[in-house]
C-alpha cells in the first residue's frame, strides 16, 4: 500500500513520514530529494536550468541512487549537498519544467514498484499525480509563523531570521502552486491535518489509525 503524504514546507512532513513508515515497517521516499538531486547534478554539469532538455540530458548520464534517505551520485554521498540554499532554489526551477517532471514521476514510480509497491511517500503532488489511487492521502499544513519556526532549525536557512524563513515559504507555496505541472495542492479525497497546535507524536498516530482502517 502506498501512503500519499503531501504539503508545503515546515509542516512536519518529512519527520511525520519517516514515523509513520517506521512504524508500519515499510520504506520512506522523501520525493523532494529526487528534485533537489535533478538540480544538483544539472548545476554541477553547467545546464541551463530553464532550458528543460538541457536538464534532461545532464540528469541522463549519471547513476543516481536514493535508498534510506541516502542520495548517491555516481557513488558519492551527496546527502547534505542537496540540501543546500543553491541547490532548493535550483530544484524549484527545474521543477517547473513538465518535461522533467514527467521523467521524474516515472523514476518516483519506478522506486515504489522496486521497493514492492509499499511506501510512504511524501512530496508535494504525490496524492494528486504521481500516485492518485493511492488509499491513503494526507495533506498535511500549518500557520505560516509555525512553519518559519520550524524550518528555522534546517541547515538551508541557517544565518537566516524567521521573517526572512517566512518569506521564502510564501515564495515557494506561490511557485509551488501556481505553475502549471503538478501544482501544490490537497487531492480531493486526501485527510487535511493541521499539524501547528499538534505534536510529532499526534500527528503520526492519527496517520497510523487512518491507515489501520484501510488495513
């Protein structure tokens, strides 16, 4: 069973995915890595980042590998690389782009299916596109000032103030929802959850009791 778990950054994604998938014993994709890898390597191959074949072909000659949250490149640990400013704001661009999505959302597939068929997987248009049968969807959201809070502890925005966090949020949420491929947006059938008044813990077993009734 694929679980869908999809929202905008600082919403407790990545932390309430890897709980639930621990605790059902079966594996987590973070979807998000699989971009901020494409604009890696697309930078480091000195792509234009708005041109999407040329994204699509320095994407082409690479082995990139992710298994337990760990992204490889041609066998190196580019784990924390990804994660940096450069490359976030890298991975929006080349995410706008249809052509890459649609290689991207076959790879995504493609992961699950080798992992048999079994998966939390958390993104940001999971529910809606790459895996819309999926039986369960969650949509997971927050206060802007309680997301700011939260990403103020992730590396990318160290140095940064809450107000600058903030802004950069709303910019991406507007980019993220706004483009024409896949944009941002709760399936109609996915369990919205407000996670900005809940704990980590609460929020993982509400997903679990979701689940269980799926069974």
């Amino acid at each position: 069973m694929v679980i869908a778990i999809d929202g905008p950054g600082g919403v407790g994604k990545s932390t309430v995915s890897r709980r639930v998938a621990a605790a059902l014993g079966v594996p987590h994709f973070d979807t998000g890595s699989t971009y901020r890898v494409t604009g890696l390597v697309a930078l480091r191959s000195g792509a234009d980042l708005n041109d999407p074949q040329a994204v699509l072909t320095a994407i082409g000659t690479p082995r990139i590998d992710i298994e337990d949250g760990v992204v490889m490149v041609d066998g190196e640990d580019v784990t924390e690389a990804i994660r940096s400013g450069p490359i976030a704001a890298a991975a929006s661009t080349v995410a706008t782009h249809p052509e890459v999505r649609r290689r991207i959302v076959a790879w995504q597939r493609s992961w699950v299916d080798h992992h048999g068929g079994n998966a939390v997987v958390e993104g940001r248009d999971i529910g809606t596109v790459v895996f819309p049968d999926a039986p369960l969807k969650i949509y997971l959201t927050a206060r802007p000032e309680v997301r700011a809070e939260r990403r103020s502890g992730d590396s990318e925005a160290a140095g940064k103030s809450t107000a600058e966090i903030a802004t950069e949020l709303a910019a991406r949420d507007h980019t993220d929802s706004t483009r024409k491929a896949s944009p941002l947006r709760p399936a109609e059938d996915a369990v919205i959850i407000d996670t900005s008044d809940l704990s980590i813990d609460a929020v993982v077993q509400q997903i679990l009791d979701l689940a269980d009734g799926i069974g």
